[in-house]
C-alpha cells in the first residue's frame, strides 16, 4: 500500500468512524505536529540571538503583532489541547478507565474552555497594535 492509498485509507476511516475516540485521536496527532511544527520556528527565531542582540531584536520585533497575538492564542489552544488530552490518556490506560474516557472526555473538554476563556483574557491586549511599544512592524 502506497502513501496515497494509505492517507485515504485512514480519511475514510475517519469518515466512518465519527466517535470521540476518534476525534481525540485526531486531535492529538493534530496538535503534536502542529506544536513540533512551532518547535522549528521557535528555535529559528531565538536562534538570531547568535548573531548579537541587533539581530535578535529584529527577528523578535517581527513577531510583535496582533497577528502573531492570534497565533499564539491557537499555540496556547494546541498546548492545552494536547496537554489535557494526554492527560486523559494517561488516566484511561494507568487505571483501566477505558469505560469512563467519554466522561473524562468531556469534563477536560469544559477545563479547555475555562483555560482558553483566561488565556484569551490574558492574551486580549495584545490583539491591538496600539499597545506594542514599538507599534508593531
């Protein structure tokens, strides 16, 4: 089986399998390539502190927008989703709670919400580039 059948294999798969099980599976796979995707960029940009803070500042200047305030707020969502639901994979296989992980599903689910609802307030000045000192480039 070729790359191609099998990436259609596991869509149809997932079309066929609308469950929170799979959801969650998805979900976690999602969110770690997303966050490793993050990891690379992330090095990249401290890796201008190499070059001598001029550099740096720039490079981190770059980043000093509403827009990346958005990304971060969707980095911090990856972390906590990622996060809560390994969380809840740990609890299911440590304590043979197969039977209870819809439940543990949801009640993370609602600590994802309160954890989103605080970050986006911590996060809501940042989504105007009237508060960037530098006024953002």
């Amino acid at each position: 089986m070729n790359g191609d059948s099998k990436l259609k294999a596991m869509i149809k798969d997932a079309d066929l399998n609308k469950n929170i099980g799979n959801f969650s599976y998805w979900l976690h796979r999602v969110t770690g390539i997303g966050l490793s995707i993050y990891l690379i960029i992330h090095i990249y940009v401290l890796s201008s502190a190499i070059s001598g803070p001029e550099s740096f500042n720039e490079r981190m200047g770059s980043v000093q927008n509403p827009f990346f305030a958005v990304l971060e707020v969707l980095l911090i969502a990856g972390v906590f989703a990622h996060m809560l639901n390994g969380l809840r994979i740990t609890i299911t296989d440590f304590f043979s709670w197969s039977r209870g992980h819809k439940v543990l599903f949801w009640i993370l689910a609602v600590i994802f919400v309160i954890l989103m609802i605080v970050a986006i307030k911590l996060q809501w000045p940042k989504f105007f580039i009237d508060n960037y000192a530098m006024g953002g480039h």
